[in-house]
C-alpha cells in the first residue's frame, strides 16, 4: 500500500485548518516574550495527530453509516477522502490507524498537561471528545445540527491551547484569535456542506445546511465571513490587536469569490469547486496574515 494513499486517507492537505491557528498562538506567545521549543514540537504533534485522527474517524463513520457511499459528485473538497468506497485500505486497518492518532494526540495532551496544568487537560478532552463524537455513535453529533459549531470551537481553541502550551496562561488574544479563526473554519465546513446535502440527507445526517435548505444557508455563509473581517477590525480597534492584523483584510476578494460562487452554483456540487477553492484560500491568507502581524510587531519593536 502506497504512502500516497495513506496521505489522501489522512487528508494533510486539510491540517491548514489547525496549522494556522496553532501558530497564530505560538506568534502571539512568542510577540509576549515566550518561547519552549520543547513545548512547541510536543503540542504540534499532539494538535497534528488529532486532526489526522478527526479526519479518518469522519471517513470511517460515514462510510459505516452509507452516507459516504452515496456520493456522486467529484468536488475534492467534500465527500470524504474516497479511500473506503474505492477499497484502498482495508477497513480495519484505517481504524487501528485512527484510533492510534487519538490516542498519540490524547498522550501529548498529557504531556504537556504535567507542564503547564489542568487548563491544557481540559482542552485536550474536549477535542478528543469531539474528534470520537463528530459522526461517531451514540452522540453523532454531525447528524444533529452541531458538527459546524464542535468544528468552529474546537479549531478556534488550538490558538488557545497553542499559546496555553507556550505561557502556562490564558491570553486575551488568543481568546480573540480562538474567535476569528473558530469562525472561519466554521465557515469552510460549512460551504463544503453544500455538495454532500443528497448523500447526507439520504443516512440522516442533518447538518446546518441540510436543515436550513440553500437560500438560508448561503446567507449565513456570507454571515459568518463578514463577522470575521466585522470582528476583526473592532479587535484593532479597540487596541486588542496590534494594527499590522489589518493586513488579513487583503484576503476580501476571496471571501467575496466564495460568497458569489455558493450563490451562484451551490446546487451544482462540480460547479462550486473554485468556490471551496475561494474559501480555503481565504482562510489561509487571513491565517498568515494574523501571524506576519504578530511577527512584524516584533520586528519593530
């Protein structure tokens, strides 16, 4: 079995979503004079491995569930990684794989636990609580309407855990990035929603978008990227960010690509591909930009 299946079964494309936050809080650390290499390598690779682990337990319950092999559609950003419908890792194979992640993310969490206190052990059971429980039985919590908030919450508190891990302390800013990016990762979720609306439909899986129908969950969409650039800009404001974060604001053509894609093809799951595309890239620009912010302020100090 190829490296390269298990990459696509891992989806590490994907790990921008908890890569950017993870060092917007290591900058945010590092902008306020802290730095553990030690700490940084140890709760990367715990963050890392929940995610990976996140990933595959999605697949694996969805394909369990049926939901996965309803998919029709070729749009690479939703219907799962397509490793289980098409037989290319045996099934118990991909969940001992899974479940090792887990369990690698849930001992690095320990780890850095005894360093610096029960706040990081919180933090680390609610999302491996999360990452078991998304599609997962009994709570299934995809199914019921709250997967976009876990996602949302739980990608948010790695800049959290990420700054956690460096000071032993709780930052207001990284309670601030926790928000801007805990929204936006909602919001890449949600636009790669669309696509899986039959299949998920079809095993009972009622996401947001499911539930709300297209009209209103375009809208909230484009609710929800302008909170992020709304949020933002009050943070800076009000003198809680430094200024330089404004440079986020350079990823506005994207989210307005995204926002104007979904209106416009999001019934056609191939059709809004470079919507998916628009919104990722959003995401990442807004993502480097916070953490060049932090970075510049340092070297102007």
């Amino acid at each position: 079995m190829s490296l390269k299946v298990w990459v696509r079964a891992m989806r590490l494309p994907f790990l921008q979503a908890s890569l950017l936050p993870f060092f917007i809080g290591f900058a945010q650390a590092l902008y306020n004079g802290y730095f553990d290499l030690q700490m940084l390598l140890i709760s990367l690779a715990g963050v890392v491995a929940l995610h990976i682990a996140a990933n595959m337990l999605n697949d694996y319950f969805d394909f369990k569930s049926g939901d996965d092999l309803m998919v029709r559609h070729n749009n690479p950003f939703a219907g799962g990684s397509r490793i289980l419908p098409s037989g290319l890792i045996d099934l118990g194979d991909h969940l001992r794989v899974s479940l090792l992640m887990l369990a690698f993310g849930l001992a690095a969490g320990a780890y850095v636990t005894l360093v610096r206190g029960w706040p990081v052990l919180l933090l680390t059971l609610i999302a491996a609580i999360s990452v078991y429980f998304y599609t997962g039985p009994p709570l299934k919590l995809a199914h019921r309407g709250l997967g976009e908030f876990v996602v949302g919450m739980n990608f948010g508190l790695i800049a959290v855990g990420s700054y956690l891990a460096q000071t032993g302390s709780l930052g207001l800013e990284s309670v601030l990035a926790c928000l801007l990016m805990g929204v936006l990762t909602s919001a890449i979720l949600w636009i790669n929603e669309f696509p899986d609306v039959a299949p998920d439909s079809s095993v009972g899986k009622r996401t947001l978008v499911v539930r709300m129908g297209f009209e209103k969950a375009s809208l909230v969409f484009a609710l929800l990227v302008g909170s992020s650039y709304v949020m933002l800009a009050s943070f800076v404001l009000l003198g809680l960010m430094p200024t330089p974060s404004l440079l986020a604001l350079l990823s506005l053509p994207y989210a307005a690509k995204a926002a104007k894609t979904l209106r416009r093809s999001g019934n056609d799951p191939d059709a809004l591909i470079p919507g998916n595309l628009a919104m990722l890239r959003m995401h990442l620009s807004f993502g480097l930009a916070l953490i060049a912010s932090y970075l510049l302020c340092i070297l102007l100090r």
